[in-house]
C-alpha cells in the first residue's frame, strides 16, 4: 500500500496545471508544491496517511499560507493584559482610526501647515506630553531600552553611572542594564546591595567623574521583606542629575506603579519609560525631562538610528490626547486593569449557551504581563470551555483565519473575558463552533 501511495504521488509539473492554481504566481506554486509533496511523502512512509488526499487543495492550501501575512490579528483569551508574545497593548479605538486615517494618504508628519514650512515630527507629542506630566521638554525613540540607551550615550558616554546593585535588571530578550551602560560608553559604578542601598551609598560613589545616578524601577521583578531604597528626592539633593527609568510608565495612578509627573516633580532631571505597556497606546520609548537634557538627547547622532516610525507616532499621539482628554478609561489596557472588560463572563456564557457550547464560569487569577506589576496578582473570571482534550482544542483555535489563543489550566481550556476587546466576543463563539464540530464531527 505504502508503494503504491508512493508512486501515485504526482510530479510538480502536473500540480502546478491545476485549475484552481493558475491564478497564483508560478513560484509560488511550485515552492507550495515541493513543501507538500513532501510533507506527503514523510506522511506516507510515517504511516500517518493510508489514502490519497485531494492534492490540488492541498497545495492550494500551502500557497494561501505562503502568501498570507504572518503577522496577523489574534484574540487574547489568555487574561494577560499586556501579552509580549501577542503585541502588548490593544490600541484605543481613536488611535487605530489615527493609523488608519494617518497610513492611507500622506500626512503632516514634518509639515507646519500654519506657516507652510518645515515642522518638528514629535511635535504633537511633545505637546501633550508637556501637558500630561509637566516636562520642559521630550523626546520619543522606538522602545525605552533605546530611551535609555540614548540618554545614557548622551550624557554619560566616558563618565561614570552609579546604580544599584538591587536595580541592575534584566530587561528582556536577555538585554540586561549592564549591557546597556556599556554599550552606551558610560562606566557603570554599583552601589550598596541586592535589597538595601541607601542614598548615603551613591554619596559616597559620587567624584569628578559621576554623570548620572541612574534609578531603575523593578518592573519585572520584586524583592521583599528587608528592603531598602532611596526616594528620588533624596537623590536629587546629592547634586547630581538622577535619571529616573519608570519602565512600564503609568499615566494615571496604578496599583503601585511609579506615576511619571511624580518622579519629574520629586526632582529627576529626567525620565524614561515605554509607550505601549501601562501608558497603553503603540511601542515607543519616552525621555521626558529638563530642555537642556532633552536637547542633548535630540542632536546625538544615535537618536536618528532610534526615531519612531509615523504610524507608531501617530498612535502614541492619539492615546496621549485621550488622557488629555479625561477619558484614560477608554484606554483597553487601563479599563483591564480596573478589571472593566469589554465583555463580561455571564455575556461570554450566555452567547455560548446560545450556540449550544456547554461552558462554565471559574474564579481566576491573572498577571498584568509585559515585565509590570508582577506581584500585583488581579481576580477575575473565566469560561472553562467542556472538551474531551483542551490541548486538541487549543491548536484548532490556534490554526483558525482569526486564531484565538486561551489558557489551559490543569487540563480545562478557559477563555478570559478581561482581555477580550470589540468584536471578540462574535470571534470566540463562531470560532468554538467550528473548532468543536471539527473535533467531534458533529454537526
């Protein structure tokens, strides 16, 4: 049998004269052909196919998935608000409308339309950001490990740093703030110990050639019970310029987190943060702080390297207005943090009732994500969806146009509503009926 599936497999050339393949691209017909024919191959041999498939679908379906864009909206069913590994933060409604309006024609990126001359491109966040946290003056790169590359690299290249040894984090992807200060030039000086330090160590650390005291907020980690650490205000009276990395960067008051303005008005000539965790809107790093810190920041030949794409700008921009606004709850990120979902588990239930899904509602806890608040567990509430195999389900959500992704839990499949924004609730139903019909056969 297995031969014989062998020798019947036919050869690319008689593939790519499909019908249905004529429309496609010749390459790419031929390429899908190959990765197929030998996936089939492997199949056969393997035991795992013991009939012929349709193979002109087959390798139909292989060009679909080569021209398709990987990158692709998923649903976040996973409770995780700030999700890395799925794009962190939803954007606003207006700032996708702002992207969508921004990205479909040309703009006034650097275009003053008052004086038909050449305009600043960050100058609406500047703007607003003055507005938001009292700064002289700002500044916005790609992410805040580039911020902090950028600030350190023009204000501390050859000088000296002092650091904590408790806040020499790791930031992600293995980029630790010791790489960071020796890549920016700067020679790091470590201070006082894991879980104390006090401001009468960076005194003591202070000379000629001292920068920078450089504060790093623990966003990814906590260190607890016999803890020590210096306020910005008492660092800010040794007399050396401190700068503050606030890490996630709340705009508003947020379980415990370090809110902007405050560390500016405690006295940080400046600070950095990111633009797409707490703050809520697209991927940047922020310096906010004095002009002339700033300024320095802005003519260094690196902060060209580091400068933000427009559709990115245009989105941080749109989120910033609406805390300008008073409407920080329209901001999906900050309304899943007050535990305010889009949808709500009885709403998620009840659809599923609806479409004959049988599901029950569970009290869970779940992370914020995305290196913040780790030890600020939130309560909430997911759907357990009833299955014969939640790992079964998981990949059939997963390999769906709109792939849903959930969380299993000691062999449960469970959707959180928390991090389900507009729209999603129609996607999980429709979703689950096909998965499910497809696992049980049933129509």
């Amino acid at each position: 049998m297995m031969t014989k599936l062998l020798r019947d497999i036919p050869s690319v050339d008689q593939i790519i004269r499909g019908n249905s393949l004529v429309s496609y691209p010749q390459e790419v017909v031929v390429r899908a052909a190959r990765l197929a024919l030998s996936r089939l191959r492997s199949e056969i041999r393997s035991g795992t196919v013991t009939e012929m498939p349709d193979i002109e679908s087959v390798v139909r379906f292989e060009v679909e998935n080569l021209i398709r864009c990987r990158l692709r909206r998923v649903v976040n069913g996973t409770g995780i608000a700030l999700h890395t590994n799925l794009g962190r933060a939803p954007l606003p409604k207006v700032a996708v409308d702002a992207v969508h309006d921004v990205s479909s024609g040309y703009c006034n990126l650097e275009y003053d339309l008052s004086t038909g001359s050449r305009g600043g491109r960050l100058d609406g966040v500047r703007d607003a950001l003055a507005q938001l946290v009292g700064c002289e003056d700002s500044l916005v790169v790609n992410n805040n490990a580039a911020a902090v590359l950028l600030a350190l690299s023009a204000h501390a290249a050859g000088s000296e740093v002092i650091v904590s040894r408790g806040e020499l984090v790791e930031i992600g992807g293995s980029f630790r703030i010791p790489d960071v200060l020796e890549m920016s030039g700067a020679v790091m000086v470590e201070v006082g110990t894991t879980n104390r330090t006090r401001a009468s160590d960076y005194k003591s650390a202070i000379g000629e050639n001292t920068a920078l005291l450089l504060r790093v907020h623990p966003s990814n980690f906590r260190i607890s019970g016999f803890t020590e650490r210096p306020e910005v205000s008492e660092l800010a009276a040794l007399g050396v310029p401190v700068l503050d990395d606030l890490g996630s960067g709340a705009l508003v008051p947020i379980s415990e987190e370090p809110v902007i303005s405050k560390a500016l008005e405690a006295g940080a000539i400046a600070v950095t943060f990111s633009g797409d965790k707490l703050l809520g809107g697209s991927q940047a790093g922020i310096i906010c702080g004095s002009s002339d810190f700033v300024s320095k920041c802005r003519s260094h030949p690196l902060y060209r390297a580091l400068r933000i794409d427009k559709l990115a700008l245009v989105a941080l921009e749109a989120t910033l207005r609406l805390y300008l606004a008073g409407k920080s709850s329209d901001v999906p990120v900050v309304s899943m943090l007050t535990n305010k979902s889009v949808v709500s588990a009885e709403e998620l239930l009840e659809a599923l009732h609806s479409s004959n899904i049988s599901a029950e509602i569970v009290s869970e806890t779940t992370f914020t994500g995305g290196g913040a608040l780790p030890d600020a567990p939130m309560e909430t509430k997911a759907v357990v969806i009833h299955t014969e195999s939640a790992e079964a389900l998981s990949v059939s959500l997963r390999l769906q146009s709109t792939p849903i992704i959930g969380r299993i839990s000691k062999d449960r499949f469970l959707i959180y509503p928390l991090t389900l924004v507009n729209g999603d609730l129609e996607r999980v139903v429709s979703g689950l009926e096909v998965a499910l019909m497809a696992l049980t056969g049933k129509e």
